[in-house]
C-alpha cells in the first residue's frame, strides 16, 4: 500500500526516490512559504504535548502520508519543515507515498468503481452542468465572448487554476483586453464546487462509494493506539470537498491552497470517554449531521460511519 521514502524535514529536504510520480506540477516559492507556516501554525496548536513525545521518540511521534503527486510531496515537506522548525535535532520520518491508486483513500476511486467514473464524466457534461449548476449557463457564455472558449469545451478545473495562477502570482495584467475578472475566478471556484458534488451525488450511494475507504481509515488512525502523535496526510483540494460533502459542511467555496482539516482525540480524565474535535484550518467546527456539539463521543463517530459509508 505505501512505498516508503526516507527523508530528513530539516535543512531545505531533498527527497531522493525512484519510482512512478505524476509530476505535473511543481510546489512553487509561495506556496512553500504558505505551507512552512501551515506547519508552525499547527506546531502552536500542538506542541504542549507533541514536543514530549517527541523527546522519548522522535521518528514515532509523527506520521507522514501523502498521495503520489510531487506537488503534495513538496508541500507535505514544508509542513514539516514548518513543523519541526523548533527541534534541534535531525529526526528521520518517512513520507509514505499512496502510489497504488486503487488503495489511495484521498483519490476519488473512480478505477475501483466504473459507475463512480460514469458518474465523475456526466458531472463535467456541458449540458448537466447547465441544467444542476446555477449561473453557469451565462457566465460560459461570458467566457466564450472573453476567451473564445467554446462552451462545450470549457474545463471549469482548468479555467480555475489558470485564473487562480495570475491572480496568485499578479499577473492578472496578462488578460487586460479581456474583460476576465476576479469575479470571474470567484464563479467559476463556485461552479468546481458544484461539479464536485455532482461527481457523487448523481448515483445512488455515490457519497458512500467516494468517501467508504478515507473516513474508515481515519476512523482506523484515530482508533489505534500505537499510532504515532500525529499523523499529517497531504491530499488534494477534491480531497478536501470530498470530506466536507460527507460531513454536509460543503459551502460551495473552494479551498484555498494550505487549507486544512483536523481530527483531533481527546480522552476525559476521570471517564476515561474518548472524544472526536473536528477542525477546518484550525477552527473548531460542529457537525450537525453527527452531534449538536463540537465534541463528538468517539462510539458516535464510529457508529455514524458505520452508517453512512459500510
């Protein structure tokens, strides 16, 4: 399931491996600094009882999980980075790759589930997304007259990264002439939302078959006690709508880059009752669909997912 890479978070990280990557993009300037500071932003959080279990054994007290993209490599390192920056000490972690597609929990398993792959295609149709999402018809129009994008040919994924790069990195510039707006970004990130959700919710189960395998093994981390401390899984932004549609959390925003979620174990002193906090960049969060509290007794979280995704 894992092909396993040593590397040292300390020192600027060479990770050094040789086997299949879908290096289609790479971790640029930014977005480093954006995840080194993820990391010490979670190290703040974190620290009153990680810094003394990472003093008994510092290659046990963190885990490092992330999905076989070398950008999500990249910046799975600067959390850590980010993250250790107080230790003095070289720890060595390993960063578990899921290279194996069909066991990569934080990938949509359309190659274990064709109807979900169906079901994937029919979400990004023109003429479905013109009937399910609102507003999309005339703002394709409007990039037809702006770009000279055929509507029939619009990737709304691909006109969202492109539109976020040059709003990103300032270069918005590049389409003066056009007419092309933030607004523009701000719509179609709406509309990739929408299709997201279509992708599973157009056939029966299919936020069951899409979110089964990754809430079972967070169930599973959370649930082992020889885990480590921490566990930090670098997935994708579809990963991150994914677990906020199972949740029913899912605002039709898009995540922005470093966004994170957390699911944190605390365990009452004198019941010895274990308790599920779910977390969105930090900020602690109720799941309605669950419980009317932020705390969520564990015996509930494992029943809800039970229910929902077995």
């Amino acid at each position: 399931m894992y092909k396993e890479v040593s590397i040292i978070p300390s020192e600027g990280l060479n990770l050094e491996f040789d086997c299949s990557i879908n290096a289609n993009a790479m971790l640029t300037t930014k977005g480093a600094e954006q995840m080194f500071q993820m990391g010490k932003d979670l190290y703040s959080r974190y620290k009153s009882f990680f810094a003394t279990e990472f003093e008994k054994n510092p290659s046990r007290a963190l885990r490092a999980v992330s999905s076989p993209t070398e950008r999500l490599i990249e910046s799975l390192k600067s959390v850590m980075n980010g993250f250790l920056e107080f230790a003095s000490s070289k720890p060595n972690i390993q960063i578990n790759i899921l290279d194996d597609v069909k066991k990569n929990y934080m990938f949509l398993p359309v190659s274990v589930y064709p109807e979900l792959k169906e079901s994937q295609r029919a979400a990004h149709n023109h003429k479905r997304k013109a009937q399910f999402v609102p507003g999309y018809t005339e703002w394709a129009a409007e990039m037809e007259k702006k770009c000279g994008i055929d509507p029939e040919d619009l990737n709304l994924h691909h006109v969202r990264d492109y539109l976020c790069s040059f709003w990103t990195f300032d270069m918005m510039k590049l389409l003066s002439g056009t007419g092309v707006t933030r607004t523009d970004l701000e719509k179609s990130e709406r509309f990739c939302s929408y299709t997201v959700a279509m992708e599973t919710l157009n056939i029966e189960n299919g936020l069951k078959l899409a979110s089964a395998a990754l809430f079972q093994e967070l169930l599973r981390l959370l649930k082992r006690e020889d885990e480590s401390t921490i566990c930090l899984l670098s997935g994708h932004d579809t990963t991150i709508n994914s677990i906020r549609l199972a949740l029913r959390a899912l605002d039709f925003t898009w995540p922005d880059f470093a966004y994170n979620v957390e699911f944190e174990l605390y365990e009452e002193k004198l019941t010895k009752q274990l308790s599920v906090l779910i977390l969105f960049n930090l900020n602690p969060i109720i799941v309605k669909v669950i419980s009317d509290q932020p705390l969520i007794p564990l015996e509930v979280f494992e029943s809800w997912i039970q229910t929902e995704f077995l």
